[in-house]
RNA sequence: GGGCCGGUAGCUCAGUCCGGCAGAGCGUCUGGCUUUUAACCAGACGGUCGCGUGUUCGAAUCGCGCCCGGCCCGCCA
C-alpha cells in the first residue's frame, strides 16, 4: 500500500461497510452513485440520503450525530455547518422514528497556540484583543484553552468562554445539541481506556499512522501531558508505565507558526487523564467514547484527518468508523472567514439582519456544493426562502422539482409549520424601515397589500419584524434602502424654473390641508402643469427629503409628516 | 509536484449521481394599469453550462486532457 493511498479511486463502488483497509469509506458520501437498497436514487434533500446511509448500518438507539470545534475563538458562522448539517440529519431520523442524540465536543483541551486578533464577549459584540488582558493571554501560550482564564472574566476558562458562545449560536437557531468538553472527557476517564489502548499498541498505532503522516518516527509516542509545573502541554514522552496508568514527560518548546511556545524543562509524571491524545487519535477517541454514528465535516478534513481517522477506528482499534460527510467551505462576501483580516460575522449578526428559518434554510442547501454567503445581497436568499415557503403552501406555481424540493426541505427550515404567517416582501421592509412610527408601517404594509384586512395581530405583528431586520441591513451595507430622512440638512439638490414653479405650488396645496391621497395626484398635476417630467418630480422629491432617486409613495408620506417640516424643504428654506 | 472539491445568465442559485428542447428568482428593456416610485401585470433581453477532446442518434450531465479558485499531501486542529 502506497503512502498516501489513492483511496479515492474506489469511489464510484466503494461500500460502506467494509472489514479490511482496501474498502475505505469514500468521505464524499454524497451524490456518490451507490444504489440504494430498492434501486432509488434522486434525493431532493441531502439529509434522506445521508439517514439512508447510516440506517443501513443498523445503529444502536440512540443514534449519534457528532460535530466538534476547538473554541479558541469568535464562533462564526462558517462553524455552524458543524452544527446544521448535522441537524438536519438528526431531524430526518426522528422522523423516522428513530432516537437521535446530536452531540458536539468542544475540543477544549487543545493547547492555545497563537493569539486571536478578535474576541468577542457573551452577548456576541466583537472586541479587539487589545480592549482585554492580552499579556495575561500572551502567558498562557501552550496551555489547554480550560486552563487559561477567561479574559472578559465571565465564565470558568477560555474554553468556557467560547464554548458557550457556540451553545448559544445553536441555541439562537433552535438546535438543540449537547455540548462535551473534551476536557471533562479526559478528567472523567471517558478517554482512558482508549489512551491506554494507543499506548499499549503504539507500534500499530504508529505503523498506520505513518501511512499518513510523514516525520513519525519509531519512537513516537501519541500522547501530550499536562506539565504540573507550567500547565504546558508537551510531546516529550519519556517512558510510559501502563502498570500505574502514567508516562514520564519532559516540558520542551513547542513550535506554533512561526514562533515558539517555550517549555519549562520540568521532568515529571503524569496520569493518563493529565494530557491528551494528538488529534487524529483524539478524534477516533471520541467516536469509540460517544458511540458515533455520523459526523460531518469540512473538507480540510477529508484528505487528511478522515483517511487515518477511520483506518486507525478499523485497525488500531476494531470498530465501524462513522458515516462520514464532506460539507464544502463558504465564502463570506467573497473571501474566507478570518477572524484576524476581521472578515467574521456571528450567529447573533446574522439574525440582526435575517429570521433564523431563514439561515437554517443556507445550511439546507447542498453542502457539496461551494457558495458565498453575500450580506449585500442577503435580499435575494430572503427572496428564495419566501418563494420556497410560497411553493410549500401552493400559493406560486413552480415545476415539480421545485415543488417536491419545498415539500421536503421546508418543514424542517422552520420552527412550525403555519400557513397563516405573513412575510414582508425583504426590501420592501427595508423601505418601511424610513419610519420610526408602527403605525405607519403597518398602515402602508396594508395599503400596498402585504397584510390582509383578517390577518390575526399575531401575524401583523411578526411581519413587521422584519422591518428592523431590513432595516439593519440597509444601514449595515448603506444601499439603495438605507432611507434617512434628512430633516436636518438640506440635501444639495438641482432645481430648474419649471421644477421650482411646481415645487411651490405643490407647498401651496399642502399648506392648503389635504389628505395624503390629494397630495399624491397633486404632485402628478403640478409636474404637468409646469412641464416637468413625472419620473423627474418624483425623482426631486425623493432628492429632497432622502437624499435618494427613488422612496416610498411620496404624496402618502408627506401627509403623515409634519406639514411645517413639509412647507420649508418643498421651498428649500431648510 | 500528487490528490480532492468547486466553476451553469449581470447577481443569487436549481438542474449533474440517472445523457433527451438550458431553467428559476432578482436585474435590464418595452408596453399596460385613464397617477411608473418597494409597485403590480404582460412581454422581451440575457448562456461557448470554465476550455478542449472522446464516447453517443443525442453531452451541462459520462471518459480523458487542460485552465481558474480553494483544500489536503509538514506542524496544529
């Protein structure tokens, strides 16, 4: 067997199941071309085809669904494919009457390499390292995140810190997982047993390792100890005594990017639950201790971690590694989440500007496949999940595809099926985001007919929601919608003789007392009065009062402001 | 250098596994609603399906070669 192994060219027949090495699981589950059990193919959900994978398995209940980060920093929501994709397979095996348990470890026990440029605290506000203890952070290099003190001083450690936030990030989308801190794992002994197991056959666990990774050498020992006198995790591994369940260590340097993280020297002992696997060991570990059915992840790690993951499940150890799946990384506006270049964004950012149904409806999408998560135009995926809500509920025609698409996938986008709801078309709620008043809000929604005259106040009330969501969003990217009324300055606008002789006799008519309906065929019987085009009066009326080419219906809203505000920019006093 | 994933209309995306007229929404243009202003309605515009090649009666779809973007093949996770 060639190092590393051409394991992708079994793809097109490579079974699931397997009991030697010359059958590995292909992690590219999807779309793969293997028959299913009655011959049926042409999933129009992703989820069906993964639960048809793990069912065939025939798993013990509860099945396990597993994701895992190591918290060493923002949680964004490039993570949150760890939790959605595998949501939505849990839901799709309840629904088919299994137990599902979604479980995701917060590899808290990994060591603290570098210092992020940003944090954020626990309501979700992104902060600059330098507005927190950075120094006191810069000395806890090399030690586990659950052993470096919280540096907004809320939570137990670090790992707690940032486990949390990604609690809350799954909680804000109502995904209901359990959170392992691998390091309560170690200290429980959940990974004992395992650790024990590599050490006793570390020469198998080195010789399918080496397949792998070059620069293991004979002597490598897959374990890092805890050095009782720094907290410095360490590769040194002197002996190792399986008798007393401890190795020797020596604390050393340890290289992190470019810099190096300085051991202290100190010889000591430890136990096996003081220190940690190396990952690919840690993350076999964990299947074997949870039970793990089916786990999705990025595809950095499917041409490295997966490969050795399951060969060591299968030959170091001898059980059936999980389902696996690839999800493709997104793009954020364009270029990949890095939280020093800053190009982050959150959970709780997201759903400033978006319902949650509808980012759950992003993650529903095909994860094989590459795509940008656009916040300029974050209307049209809005715009999608209202057309697929519509299809669902039969109230648009679409073709089949369509139709069968929105029959399986909707449900599971939204907290509860209700066909009652109401949904502001998105830009048009960012237009009704130009007034602070409710009343008109729901006043103009109705009159350009998005709210029906026998909707329940539940209804009316959650459509306008989405007002300050678009509202948000506009502000946020200072596009076409981002309506202000400029009541303070005048907005630098050319007038013409004819424009200014109809503009004054438009401020007469107001100052006459009409209604807003008047006012608005006014403004066309002025224009034509003093030969001005229409698009153009309009056009400098929006000028006026936005600063914008284009505006809400402008005779209705002028007659809900104040007239003497009206009065004095229609004769551009102020 | 080797491997893998992605590349479909100006934008966001379906369709590719299973070959059968290249699609949707947004956008743009034209017209209509005896007041174009988030409009709405009707119609139109918009594509070398990354490029080439092979197989086939027929290729976005299957094979091979190439281009571009990203990831892995060191460490770490």
């Amino acid at each position: 067997m060639s190092s590393p192994r051409a394991w992708g060219t079994n793809r097109p027949t490579g079974p699931r199941m397997s009991d030697n090495a010359d059958t590995d699981a292909d992690p590219y589950t999807l779309h793969d071309g293997d028959e299913g059990e009655n011959g049926e193919r042409g999933f129009v959900f992703w989820a069906d085809e993964m639960a048809d994978e793990i069912e065939v398995r025939a798993p013990e209940e509860p099945i396990v669904i597993k994701g895992g980060i190591s918290p060493s920093g923002v949680p964004h929501i490039g993570n949150v494919n760890e939790i959605m994709r595998g949501y939505f397979v849990a839901e799709v095996l309840r629904e088919r009457g299994h137990e599902v348990r979604q479980v995701f470890t917060a590899d808290d026990k990994d060591r603290l390499r570098g210092l992020p440029r940003k944090l954020a605290d626990l309501e979700g506000n992104i902060v600059d390292l330098g507005e927190v203890d950075a120094g006191a952070l810069g000395r806890n290099l090399g030690k586990p995140y659950t052993a470096i003190p919280d540096p907004f001083g809320c939570c137990d450690s670090y790992g707690d810190h940032f486990s949390m936030l990604i609690g809350r990030s799954a909680d804000l989308l109502g995904v209901p997982i359990e959170i392992e801190s691998n390091t309560a794992m170690y200290e429980e002994g959940e990974f004992e047993e395992s650790t024990r197991y590599f050490l006793e056959n570390r020469e198998r666990a080195h010789e399918v390792l080496s397949k792998y990774q070059d620069g293991v050498d004979e002597s490598y020992i897959p374990f890092l100890a805890e050095c009782e006198n720094c907290g410095h995790l360490t590769d040194q591994i002197t002996s190792v005594n399986l008798d007393s369940n401890t190795v020797e260590y020596e604390c050393v340097d340890v290289e992190a990017g470019e810099q190096v993280i300085e051991g202290c020297g100190h010889e000591g002992t430890a136990t096996l639950r003081e220190g940690k696997l190396p990952w690919r060991f840690e993350w076999v570990a964990q299947w074997k201790a949870l039970g793990v059915d089916f786990e999705p992840f990025g595809k950095d790690h499917a041409e490295g971690s997966w490969p050795s993951g399951q060969d060591i499940a299968r030959n170091v150890f001898d059980f059936e590694p999980p389902v696996p799946m690839v999800y493709e990384w997104f793009t954020l506006d364009g270029e990949a989440f890095s939280s020093s270049a800053g190009n982050v964004m959150l959970v709780s950012e997201v759903l400033d500007l978006i319902e949650p149904e509808v980012l759950r409806y992003f993650f529903a999408k095909d994860p094989s496949r590459a795509r940008d998560f656009n916040v300029e135009r974050i209307d049209l995926l809005v715009d999608e999940f209202d057309r697929l809500e519509r299809i669902y509920f039969g109230e648009v025609e679409a073709d089949d595809r369509e139709e069968q698409r929105a029959e399986r996938i909707y449900p599971f986008c939204v907290e509860e099926v209700c066909e009652a709801r109401i949904r502001l078309p998105y830009t048009f709620a960012a237009v009704l985001g130009m007034t602070d008043d409710s009343d008109l809000r729901e006043e103009i929604a109705r009159r350009e007919g998005h709210i029906p005259e026998e909707a329940p106040d539940w209804a009316v009330e959650e459509a306008l929601s989405r007002v300050e969501s678009a509202r948000n969003w506009a502000r946020e990217t200072e596009n076409e919608y981002d309506y202000d009324l400029k009541r303070t300055e005048l907005p630098d606008v050319e007038v013409d003789g004819n424009t200014k002789r109809a503009l004054e006799e438009l401020a007469d008519f107001v100052e006459e007392g009409h209604t807003p309906e008047e006012i608005q065929g006014e403004i066309y019987e002025a224009a034509k009065r003093n030969d001005v085009p229409v698009g153009d009066f309009f056009a400098t009326g929006y000028r006026l009062f936005f600063d914008q080419e284009q505006g809400p219906k402008l005779g209705q809203f002028l007659g809900k402001l104040d007239r003497e505000f009206v009065l004095a920019r229609l004769r551009r006093e102020r």
